[in-house]
C-alpha cells in the first residue's frame, strides 16, 4: 500500500497540534493531523488562560473563537493570610481544556485531513519522513511536528530521551464548587497564597467556568501524601486545615464534582535536534501548572513555528537538522522555555523557603501587593495601573 503524502504531518491534536493544524490548515499549507479521538476526551489540564497567553493567542488568529467559547472573570481578588489584598481587573479566561482543544479543532479547514489513528513509530531524515499508524496505513511528509504531550510512545522510534529535572515537582487538585449557607460566592475570582511554608502547598485559584466556580490547588507534596487522599474525600475540610485563614473570604461551599488529583513531573527531551522532525508544547518540555506557564509555552512554540519558521522551511527544498534547529535556537521560543523553567523553580523555592528571609520575601509580596491594592481603591490611580500581574509567584 502507497503512503499517503503531503508537505506536513501534525502528530497528536492536543492544544499544540491543533492550534498548528488551524494556522497551517489557514494559511493554505498542505497538512494533516493525525490523532486517536475524534474530539478531545475530558481531561484535567490547563483550565483558564491569562492575559499574556491571550495575546500570543491574538497572533495565532484564534483568540476570538477561544473568547466566544470561555468564561471571562470579570474582577479577580489576591488574598494572602487572611487578607484581601488586591482587587485586580480579570484577564483570565476559564475554560476546561476538552472545549478548549475542541473548540480549536472547529477552526482547522475542512480541507486539512483529520486521520484519526495513533502514529506508531517515525522515520525521520533530511527530504521525506515516514510516520507508521496503528492499524495500517502510512503518511509520507517533508515535515512532522511531534505535538504528542506526555505519551512516550514515539521516543524509540526518533532515539529521543528524557531528562526529569525535577520529579513530582508539583501535584495540582482540582474540583467545581457551589456556595453553602451563602447565595453566592462574595469574589468572580480569587487566588489565595498558601500561609506557611511547611503547609508545602503554593495557592488555590477559583474561577468562573460556565455557571460554575472552579478551584485549582497547587501543592508541593507526594502523589500518596494524606493531605491528597483527604482532599479526594473531604475536600472542603482538607482545603481549610491546610488554609484556615481562606475560610472567612470563600465562605463554606459545597463540592460538586469528582476531585481530580495530578502530579506533573518537569523534563526536556534531548535528542530533539534532527532532520525532519520539529517538537511542541509538552512532547518538548512540561512546565508547572502552579507557575500557570504551560499553554504559554504551546501557544509561543506555535505561534513562532507556524508563523516563522515553516513557511521558510516549506519554500525550500530539503528539511535538514539546520533548518529545524532555526526553531529551537528561536531567541523567542527560549526565553519563553526560561521563564517557564525559572518561574516554576523559583515559586517552589519560595513557597518552601522557612529562613527568615524566605519569610521576609513573603512579607514584602504581601505589603507590596497591599500597596498596590490600595492604589486601585483610589479611581484615578486604579486607571494607570496596569491589569498585569506582580512577577514570580504572584500569576498563577
Ligand atoms: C493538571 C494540570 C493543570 C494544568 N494547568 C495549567 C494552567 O493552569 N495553566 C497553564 O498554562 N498550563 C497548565 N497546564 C499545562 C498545559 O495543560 C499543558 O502544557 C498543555 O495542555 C500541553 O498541550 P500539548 O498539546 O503539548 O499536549 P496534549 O494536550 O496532551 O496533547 C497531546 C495529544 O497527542 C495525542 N497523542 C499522543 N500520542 C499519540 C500518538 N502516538 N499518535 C497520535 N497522537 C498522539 C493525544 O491524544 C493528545 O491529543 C496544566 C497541566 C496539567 C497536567
């Protein structure tokens, strides 16, 4: 049976492979994207976009889509030992990632193949590379964009390798709250900040999806640390044990779904650099959810590749390593890879940090932000400030 070819084929059509089939399917380039679901599956990722993704998403062309579909936050509250301390504008969009990816796949053009199949191995090299399906049946592509997220099934194939740099790193908790005793929650949206470092925990974020309220939890613990098995059963009284002081600005709520729990190793994949075969979003590298840099990550791999580099790859003959290497070396690309990796080292380090002046870093956050929330009470001020966030820890 003859392969099947094209210029371009997008392996995997999460948020990163179909963001990349939608602008390469737009800008009239030849592609497929090849996925096992038909529609994104539910499942627990990235929940809300902030601000500074929204505007690498403008560039993409999918902004308003994405906006149609989301739920804005309107007000976000920033509150810290029992205080709040900042009532910022919202920029955040929430939205679970199954419509979010969906809604993504409903821009791609009727004219870009949809080849639902899992890609079982592939072959790379500097003119055609060769991508295998489960089941039968063969692509033959100039170029393959590996956007498979975790899965390690394609590793082999392309001699690509791992390197955890930090196991477990954070473990994110997740669940839809409704008021109890109270009609409705006081805030659109808050994010409180975890009260003391042994509580090992970062903050909670809640947050308008639809009619509901979601709460992300981000803690630095094991995946079988009692806190988690706790939180699965009552999560309502785990979440006030672990921050007594959150009580009085959420009020007692009522959990209205299943608690879901993920832990996320971070890693970089090496061996990445060869002819044929460019990696996005996490098949390249994770990023923390507590730091809340992972869709920022996507959407710049995206957006630079499909933007820049692929259409100058695709004018030319050949797809050899120094080409693809013109991605990775993007000085865009990498100082967004920085800031993800330090961003989710620092905000541990600082969440852990019980030396004086780990404490004393806390406490200047927390009268800075005061500062600043006390700016935004005074109306003539609150219109110069920018709706952007304090640095490190405090945009998650
Ligand atoms: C619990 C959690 C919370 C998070 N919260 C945030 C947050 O608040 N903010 C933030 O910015 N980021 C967050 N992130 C990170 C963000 O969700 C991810 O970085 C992003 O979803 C990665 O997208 P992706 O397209 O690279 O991978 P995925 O969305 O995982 O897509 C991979 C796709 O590849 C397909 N696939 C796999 N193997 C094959 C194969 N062999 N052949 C064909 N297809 C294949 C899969 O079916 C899937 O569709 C969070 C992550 C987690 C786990």
């Amino acid at each position: 049976m003859s392969a099947r070819k094209t210029d371009i084929a997008i392996v995997g059509g999460g948020l990163a492979g179909s963001l990349a089939a939608a602008m390469l399917g737009r800008a009239g380039l030849d592609c497929v994207l090849i996925d096992p679901h038909e529609a994104y599956p539910d499942d627990f990722r990235c929940e809300k976009l902030d601000g500074s993704q929204l505007e690498i998403m403008q560039k993409t062309g999918l902004a308003e889509a994405i906006a149609r579909a989301a739920t804005p936050d309107r007000t976000c509250w920033v509150a810290r030992l029992g205080r709040v301390v900042e009532k910022r504008p919202g920029d955040q969009l929430g939205i679970f990632y199954g419509p979010l990816v969906n809604t993504i796949r409903g821009e791609i053009p009727r004219r870009v193949p949809f080849i639902r199949a899992k890609a079982q191995a592939v072959a790379a090299r500097a003119e055609r590379q060769l991508v295998t399906l489960a089941g039968g049946g063969q692509i033959n592509a100039r170029l393959v964009v590996l956007a498979n997220g975790l899965s390690v099934s394609l590793r082999d194939s392309l001699a690509l390798t791992r390197e955890i740099v930090s196991p477990c790193h954070s473990v994110t908790v997740g669940f839809t709250i409704k008021p109890r005793g109270q009609s409705a929650f006081a805030f659109s949206a808050l994010t409180y900040y975890a009260e003391r470092p042994a509580d090992r925990a970062a903050l909670v974020t809640f947050f308008p999806i639809g009619a509901g309220m979601r709460a992300n939890l981000f803690v630095y613990r094991q995946s079988d640390d009692p806190l988690l098995r706790r939180m699965r059963k009552e999560p309502q009284s785990a979440l006030f044990e672990l921050m007594p002081n959150l009580r009085p600005i959420l009020g007692d709520f009522a959990v209205e779904d299943k608690v879901q729990i993920r832990p996320i190793d971070l890693y970089v994949t090496r061996g990445h650099r060869q002819a044929g075969v460019v990696l996005v979003g996490d098949a390249f590298a994770t990023s923390c959810p507590a730091a809340g840099t992972g869709a920022r990550k996507v959407l710049t791999d995206v957006e630079r590749l499909c933007n820049l580099h692929i259409p100058r790859w695709i004018a030319t003959p050949g797809m050899d390593e120094a080409k693809i290497a013109a991605f990775y070396d993007d000085p865009v690309k990498q100082a967004c890879d920085t800031f993800s990796a330090n961003k989710a080292l620092r905000l541990k380090a600082m969440s852990l940090d019980d030396t004086f002046s780990g404490a004393l870093r806390r406490r200047s956050k927390f009268v800075l932000q005061a500062a600043r929330g006390a700016l935004r009470r005074r109306p003539q001020v609150a219109e110069t400030l920018p709706a952007v966030q304090l640095p490190v820890e405090a945009s998650a």
